[in-house]
C-alpha cells in the first residue's frame, strides 16, 4: 500500500510539472473568469482571431510561438496586428514581455490605419492611429528615457503614469485597460496607473499641443468602436493570455 501511494504521488507531482511546464496554460480562464464575463483572444495555439491592422491576412511578422503571439523583426517589413472583434466598452488584459531597448504598444479608440512602403521598396509598414497603451523597456529604451509620456503604461505622449510599476526587460508583465464611455483606465501590475476622460479639456488641449499626424481624429474621436492592436514596432516583444470583457459580444469583421 505504501509503494502504491508513492506512485500516486510522483504521478501526481509529474503531471503538475508538464501543467506548469505547458506554456498553453497561460491562454486559459478560471471558471471564475467566465463567470465574469471573460473571454479569451489567443488560446496559445491559433491566431484565428487576430489579422493585420488594415484587414490583410495575419502577416509573417507576427509568430505563435511557445503560446504566445509575438513578433519578428525585420526593419524592410513590420505590421500593427488587430483583433477581428471590435467594441464600444470593455476591458482587455493581458501578459506581456519585451525585449530589452524594445518599444511597443496596445492601441484602442483607433482611428484610422496608415499604410506605406519600406524605403527599401522590400515590404511594407501598416500602422493603427488612436489611443496607445505604452509598452517599453523603461531602462535602456530611447524613447522612454528621454520622456515620461514614453514609458510603459502611459497614454502615449499625453499622460505619464503616476507610479513605475513595470518589470525589468525579458520578465512578464500583466496590463488591463478599462473604457466605458469616455472613461478610460490604464491598469499595470495590479496597480492603476493612469486615469482620465477621453473627451477632458486637458488632454485635448494635450493632444492639440503635440500635433500629431493623429491629433485630429483623436480630438473628434467620431469612431468609439474599435479593435484592440498590437503594435510591431520593430522590437521583440511577446504576447499572452489576450483576454477580454464587454457588456455584449465583439463584432466580427
């Protein structure tokens, strides 16, 4: 009886090894979870649910991967990735992790789409316009360093987040954004970070300072409906546990 109980329990001890080993079960939802309401994007396998930002085909920049959606970098040739769901209101959330110096993002409220050759003439960018989710190596990149506005959880450009929260470069990270109506929050690590109404006389006085090729559209915002974009931003950055929540279900385009 005594062997027979050991051999239970290295069993046991083996298959929860291969569950934690299974990078699959990252892509998952408790029972809670759909309870909630939430819904997964990726299950680690498949990106049926995702295509290029202008409504291509899922393009050869993007990889699953080890369960996760992740990028390959190739400066002649890189592409913005969009669910084929889209939404007025709703949470999404999210794993992430980023190479180091790496620079990406999450766009939302998006726009329009921008689509141009390479200089090369060797492929071609295609980028979404709208609200971004900042995602970056807030200690080696650029970018980051040079601006608050700049570093992972901001809304790009507009407001710095109130604390730094994100993990060093090469570590996961957990992100959430929050839209209902014009209000809209930012969520990194379990902590809030950013806050504000998209329709605020602040940031639209913000946004008309900066003058970015997108400012207009995102002062009039004619469009609340949107998909949820990654952004390719020629840096390795990788994906997981997409999952999302809305009072009713995404439309599929």
């Amino acid at each position: 009886r005594a062997t027979s109980i050991r051999r239970a329990v290295v069993f046991l001890f083996a298959v929860g090894l291969l569950h934690a080993a299974d990078p699959h079960n990252h892509n998952s939802l408790t029972a809670a979870e759909r309870s909630a309401g939430w819904t997964l994007l990726f299950d680690g396998r498949s990106a049926d649910a995702w295509i290029e930002t202008t409504g291509e085909r899922f393009p050869p920049t993007w990889r699953v991967e080890d369960g996760c959606l992740r990028t390959i970098v190739n400066p002649d040739s890189f592409q913005d990735l969009r669910s084929k769901g889209t939404w007025t209101d709703f949470e999404f959330g999210w794993e992430w992790k980023i190479a180091k110096g790496g620079n990406s993002g999450v766009k939302y409220l998006v726009q329009r789409t921008d689509k141009w050759n390479s200089r090369t003439g060797q492929g071609y960018h295609a980028r979404a316009r709208g609200f971004e989710y900042q995602l970056v190596d807030d200690a080696t990149n650029p970018d980051a360093k040079k601006d608050p506005s700049h570093v992972s959880a901001a809304l790009y450009s507009y407001i710095v987040p109130r604390e730094r929260v994100m993990k060093p470069a090469g570590e996961w990270n957990e992100s959430r954004i929050v839209v209902r109506g014009q209000h809209v929050e930012h969520w990194l690590n379990g902590v809030r970070v950013v806050e504000f109404d998209s329709h605020s006389p602040d940031l639209l006085n913000k946004i008309r300072a900066k003058n970015r090729n997108d400012a207009a559209e995102l002062e009039s915002m004619k469009s609340r409906e949107t998909p949820v974009v990654l952004q390719h931003h020629d840096s390795e950055v990788w994906f997981r546990c997409l999952r999302i929540r809305a009072p009713g279900a995404g439309n599929q385009k």
